[in-house]
C-alpha cells in the first residue's frame, strides 16, 4: 500500500467522540476549503459503523450547504432514522463552528434475489494503455508548476487516468460534453464493502463536472476561468466492486444553467459489470 493510501485511509478513520457522533479532519486541498469528496465518504464512514454489517450501502443523497473549513476538525452526528427488516435508514450532518456544512442520506440493504439488467459498458481503451495521471499533468506546459503540485499531491491515493485530455489540459474550444476516466486506489484494500462505497465516493467528486466544463471549453478551477463548488451529490451502488480494481468512470453533461451545471455517470467494472450510478449538480460561475 503507497503511503499515501495509508493516509487517506488514515484520514477517514472517525475518531468516535459520543454514541453516534464522530469526528473527522481534513488535509489541504487545490481549493482553499475541503474537498467536497472527503465530506462525502466521512459521512458515510459516520453512517455505515452504526448499521450492521449484513447491510450494504446501496444509495446516497447529499448537500453541500457551506464551505468546509480544512483547518477545523468535521463532527458528524448520525440519525438512526429506520432499522427495518431488510433495509436500514441513516442521516448524518456534518457540522463546523457549530453551523452545518453537508448533509447525507444513506441507506442499507441485507442482500437479495430480484431482477437483474444494465445498460452494456461504453467502449474505452485499457487503462494500461493510458498516460498515468502524473505523466498527463506534467505534459501540459501552461499549468504553473504549484498547480501541477497541488494536483498530485490531492491526488496521490488514487491512481486515476483520464481516456482524453481534462478541461485544464486542452481548453478554449468547446467539446462533447463526455468525459471517462479509470481509477484504482495505488495499492490494495481491505475486504470491507464499506470501505470500497467510501473510497469510491471520496474519488467520484474528482472529476464529476469535467463534462460541463468541456462543453463550454473552459479549464475550470486549475487555469481559474470558472468559480464553482459541488452543490449536491447522489450514488447508487447497484453491484459489488472493489476500488483497488481498475473502474471506468463515464461521465457527461445534459445541461447547464442558471450558474449550474449538471452531470451524470456510471462506473463499470473492468470485465463491464455496472457497479455505481451517479448524478451530481454544481455551481459553476463565469468570474468576468
């Protein structure tokens, strides 16, 4: 395990404080504020050690309501909401300087037979082929050495690979708004399938609205043409998966807005099992 895995794994690690309170910390991020994605999979740690555990995350829905604050420890109080015969209800507020910042809803299901159908797995090109995340940042020469920096390090745990180039690698000129990415945390996890739905939620607010930023050929928050925040974010995890696998990321944008923008995805499995559907909306303004 790369040490910086450990360190992520490290960071969402709740310190438990009180029955159903946890308390969380945070790192720097290429923002000056907590990585939304952080938020996301503490809360979802919070909600997931008071379930038990022949119960699987199979959904999430959350807020962001304010700005986290990275050099202020994040208490998350859980609501046991519903313990049913074969679903589980938690809600989970996070809170800094005694305000809420995000708000999560989750829910668990012991396993069952049902139907079973999914939309076929996109085409894309193994990752093994592709650049690592590294090698693609360092080819771009007008991204000031600090970002870069700022990029890798933010990313260090996760080795994510983008099919074609990001917004911030070749902007200017509006594309499909579509974007894929595989992703694999550098090194290996434990068999928990809670700790893979936390690291897959940490990794899905990465890249999600790369699509709305490619279909108006902005750079977005690397290169500062555009100020944008994640607003709510939504996961269903249909199949089990590991997130120290290679998972393709497919991702697009139907619409924008009023200052948002909207995108989609679904995350396939390498051998095309659809693992995880997701749907996130942001704030994205144009700062001139």
């Amino acid at each position: 395990m790369s040490e910086a895995l450990q360190s992520l794994l490290d960071l969402l690690d709740l310190e438990r404080i009180e029955e159903d309170i946890y308390r969380g910390r945070s790192r720097p991020a290429v923002i000056p504020r907590v990585f939304g994605g952080q938020v996301a999979a503490q809360a979802m740690v919070a909600a997931g050690r008071t379930v038990p555990e022949d119960r699987h995350a199979h959904s999430l829905h959350a807020y962001f309501l304010r700005p986290g604050d990275p050099g202020a420890p994040i208490v998350y109080n859980v609501d046991r909401l519903r313990d049913g015969r074969s679903f589980t209800t938690r809600r989970v507020v996070a809170v800094q300087h005694g305000k809420p910042i995000f708000t999560l809803s989750a829910s668990f299901q012991t396993y069952e037979e049902g139907l079973d159908h999914q939309a076929p797995m996109p085409a894309a090109p193994d990752p093994a082929t592709l650049p690592t995340g590294e090698e693609r940042l360092r080819s771009y020469p007008h991204l000031p050495a600090e970002t870069v920096e700022r990029f890798l390090e933010a990313r260090a745990a996760v080795d994510l690979r983008y099919v074609d180039d990001p917004p911030f690698g070749d902007f200017g000129t509006p594309r499909e708004p579509h974007s894929q990415v595989w992703f694999r945390t550098n090194g290996k996890l434990a068999d928990d399938p809670l700790l893979h739905v936390v690291l897959a939620t940490y990794v899905s607010d990465m890249t999600l609205l790369d699509s709305v930023l490619l279909a108006h050929g902005r750079g977005g928050w690397a290169v500062g043409d555009v100020v944008g925040a994640s607003l709510d974010h939504a996961m269903w995890f249909h199949r089990p998966f590991r997130a120290d696998e290679w998972l393709l990321y497919d991702q697009q944008s139907p619409s924008a807005s009023g200052g948002r923008g909207l995108g989609q995805a679904r995350i396939h499995t390498q051998d095309g099992r659809l693992a995880v559907s997701v749907v996130q909306e942001g704030l994205i303004r144009v700062p001139w």
